[in-house]
C-alpha cells in the first residue's frame, strides 16, 4: 500500500529541515562580520516595516549570514579576522533582517 503525502507537506518539512541546519550553523559561528547594509536599506525597511532612515548603515552579523548577503565565500571573510571581517550586502534574509531588528530595538545604530 503506498502512502501519497500531500506536496505543501513535503515543502513545509523540507523548509523546517533547511531552517533547522541554518540556525544550528549560525550558533556554531563564532565571528562577527561588519556588514555594510546600505544597498539593500529599502529592502530590509519593508520587510521589517520601518522607515528606511532608521536602517543602520552596518551591523554586525555571523560569518555564514554575512557570507550568504554578500554573496562571499565564509572562508574569505574568516581570512579577514574576527572583528576585522567585513563585506557589503547584495541581498537580505531573513536572518539579516531580524539583526537590523534586533539593533534597531535595542538603540545600536551606527
């Protein structure tokens, strides 16, 4: 007897799975990485619903985040140094907006 899963089923626990080994990556990271948001400001500002002239100029986000916006290798930016690493943003995600969030609740604006 063969079992048919329902497609959206199948995308839902795909999505969780992937979720899942993102934020276990990014809790296993150690380095910061200044990333210069400026490029992708707007984008970010609708996505977390604020005026654009609230989004830092930088933020400060785990090497495997700031690798995926900048579209770098990690091993480049973990080259650079802790600290010293930094890129410019081509894209957002998810993870990136939450960081912008994160500073923009907490006063950090650069």
């Amino acid at each position: 007897m063969k079992i048919s899963v329902p497609k959206p089923i199948i995308l839902l626990a795909a999505s969780v799975f992937a979720l899942t080994g993102m934020s276990m990556a990014a809790a296993q990271q150690s380095g910061l990485v200044n990333v210069d948001v400026s490029n992708v400001a707007n984008n970010i500002a609708k996505n977390i619903n604020v005026d654009v002239s609230q989004i830092p100029v930088t933020v400060q986000a785990p090497i495997g985040i700031a690798a995926n916006v900048c579209g770098v290798n990690a091993n480049v930016l973990a080259k650079q140094g802790t600290g010293a690493a930094s890129c410019a943003a081509t894209s957002t995600s998810t993870a990136l907006d939450q960081i912008v969030l994160r500073q923009l609740k907490s006063g950090k604006q650069k």
